[in-house]
C-alpha cells in the first residue's frame, strides 16, 4: 500500500475527520465526485464518477478522449476532487441557525492522464466493478478490449493530502428531515420558543 497522504486541517476542528479509514470509506462509496482544475487561469470542474484505488491511495476517473478536462489537466496537473453526502436538514427557531449534516471528502494531488493499456483496462475494470458489481465481465458484457481503453481518456489522481469533515446531529433533534421529504414542523409558534443561547 501507498504512503498514508497528508491530513489538511480543517478550520472547524469540531467536524474535523483525521480517521484515516472513514475518510477511505466515504471516498469508497461515494456515487460521484467534483474534480477541480484551473486552465488558462479559470477554474474549472468535472462532475464524474470515479473509483478509489486504496492499494495505490489513488482515484481513477475517465472522460472523453478530447475536452475541458483533458486540456485542463494538460495545461496544470494540479488538482483538486471531492465527494460529498448530505445527511438530515436540522430546523432552527431562527432561520441563521438552520444547518445541514454532511460528510465531506477533499483530496489534493496531481493528475495524469494514464497511457498505459494495462492500467487504462485495469482502471475502467475497476469503475465497471464499482458501478455495476452485479455484472460480470464475460457473462453479462464483453470485456474491455485495448482497443477500446484508447477511446477515452483515463485519470489517475494521485492523493498527497486529504481532509475531512462532518457533522451529525443528535438522532431526537426536533424536526429533522430529510431533503425531498416532507416533515412535520417541530414547533407550532417559533415566537414561544426558547432562544438560541
């Protein structure tokens, strides 16, 4: 296995996550990532799914064979992703003290564009295994042929450093919902309520 990556502080040490296996897990199961890059001095992101590589501590992502991200990583290897689940939406007596649970993930690193075939076939097998485990290569679809890794084009984001936050609220917090889903308020009149201390 890959060197252990750097742990990035994080302001609120409260939600801060140095825990090196929940940080692994989220980035595991997550369903889709932001890569961030900047080209030509602007910013810019790719939303994607991807496949974290925890024996080579690297994500592996792939896009078309030419576009923004290409050329974005072309220009300035230098990048950034992150993964993101949002949790319960916690209700406030006053609208400022409204907030959200949410695990985070953020790595830092460089990209390559990966010109190996092996490791393009490896890579895409891996995002196949991720995405699709209930289908297996030879059975249910033809494999990835070399041929084919060279129709795209393949990232490996090597992971230098790595933060992660979060927050939970307790499971009782009154009128917690979920986004999408309706609730009952927690409170008839939020003028007889307790104020924030």
């Amino acid at each position: 296995m890959s060197e252990s990556p750097e742990v990035v502080p994080v302001r609120r040490k409260d939600r801060e996550v140095t825990d090196e296996a929940w940080i692994e897990a989220l980035l595991t199961r997550a369903a889709s990532g932001i890569l961030a890059a900047v080209r030509d001095g602007e910013p810019t992101i790719n939303m994607n799914t991807f496949v974290y590589d925890a024996e080579e501590r690297c994500i592996y992502l792939h896009t078309a064979k030419t576009g923004h991200t290409r050329d974005s990583v072309e220009a300035s290897p230098r990048v950034c992703f992150g993964v993101y689940e949002m949790g319960r939406l916690l209700p406030a007596v006053y609208a400022r003290n409204f907030s959200v649970e949410y695990s985070g993930v953020v790595v830092y690193g460089t990209a390559d564009i990966v010109t190996d075939e092996a490791e393009s076939i490896r890579a895409l097998g891996k995002l196949m295994r991720k995405y699709a485990p209930h289908l297996q290569p030879g059975t249910h679809y033809r494999p990835i042929q070399g041929h084919e890794s060279e129709q795209t084009t393949v990232y490996r984001i090597r992971i230098e450093r790595w933060a992660g936050k979060r927050k939970v609220a307790a499971a009782d917090h009154p009128g917690a919902f979920l986004f999408g889903e309706s609730a009952a308020p927690p409170w008839d009149d939020w003028t007889k309520q307790e104020p924030p201390k």
